[in-house]
C-alpha cells in the first residue's frame, strides 16, 4: 500500500476556494436540474462553489481522507476509484473532474466511465492544468518529487481518451477544460 497524499493534505485544501466558477458555470451549462457527480472531487471546494446551480452533488473520490472534510450535510460522499464509478448508466446531469485525472491510475477507464454514467444531454468536463505551461511543468516535477503518481496529458490526448460525444476543448491562464456532450 502506497501513502495517501491526499489524506495528508486534505485539512488545507479543504481551505482552498475555487476560483473558476463562472468558466464552471459556463462550461458545463449550469444551471441545471438534477444530479452532478463531481468526480476526483475530494473536500467538496468545486461543489462547494457550483451548488447553487445544480439541485444535488455527489461526490466521488478514492481518498478517506479527502472525503472526510467534505461537508456531509451538502453533498454526499461515495469512496471509490474514477476507473470503476459505483453508479447506474445515464444517472447524473452533470460531470466533473477538475484538477485530478493526471492522478488517476486509468486515463482510459475513467474517461469512459465518466461518460457512461452522463445521461444522453449531459454534459461531462475535465478540468486539468495545462501541461503546455511552465508552471504547470513544474508541477508535474515536484508531485514526481513527492513520488505522486501524476500523469499530465496534453488537452488533444484527453480528447483521443473517449471517442463518443461532441467534444471540445478551452484553454486560458494555464487552465484546460475538454468537454464532451452526450
């Protein structure tokens, strides 16, 4: 068993505020009914910053730790792995990832069960830094320093993941976002 990273970290993220939410909003046509599974989601700070947007948020991450400063009374937290999603097909609305597929074990896997849990209409975004930048390249060598197992792909190798959708890809300030329509 490899050490939690996240379990470590998790008090101080759980203080860290998104602050994209209105490229969120915009991205991933919010508002809207129904559910939102927020994928990698951890502490709950992006479902923290979106729900008002969207009547229910379930967030899915494998860390204990990450889940356990998540607000409970908010959203409901499901551990699991992002590779084999705990959910019907055609379930939520809305899915997110932000800031956690160079993480994952399975780029492949996840992408596909992300979009196979996305009801038909849904919209599904990734959210990842953008490892065309320089500080993002330095990310991606101090968690390889701290023996993460992060993997940062390009947005055009996010977008050869999944071959279903209509799928789109934005960038700004060191941010990508790929969107895929259901």
């Amino acid at each position: 068993m490899s050490f939690d990273h996240f379990s470590a970290i998790a008090p101080i993220y759980a203080r860290v505020t998104y602050s994209k939410k209105d490229a969120m909003r915009e991205i991933a046509s919010l508002p809207v009914q129904g559910r939102l599974l927020d994928v990698g989601g951890g502490t709950g700070r992006v479902a923290a910053a979106i729900r008002e947007y969207v009547d229910e948020i379930i967030i899915a991450d494998v860390s204990f730790g990450m889940l356990a400063h998540s607000p409970r009374t908010i959203f409901q937290p499901v551990c699991g792995a992002s590779e084999s999603l705990p959910f019907a097909d055609n379930f939520f609305e809305r899915v997110i990832m932000v800031d956690a597929l160079h993480h994952v074990i399975n780029h492949t896997d996840s992408m596909r069960e992300m979009y196979r849990v996305l009801k038909p209409g849904g919209v599904l975004v990734v959210e990842e830094p953008d490892i065309r930048t320089f500080g993002v390249k330095l990310i991606a060598i101090a968690e390889k320093l701290l023996l993460m197992r992060s993997h940062f792909l390009k947005p055009d190798a996010i977008m050869k993941l999944i071959d279903a959708g209509e799928k789109e890809t934005r960038s700004a300030d060191g941010t990508t976002w790929v969107i895929v329509k259901k």
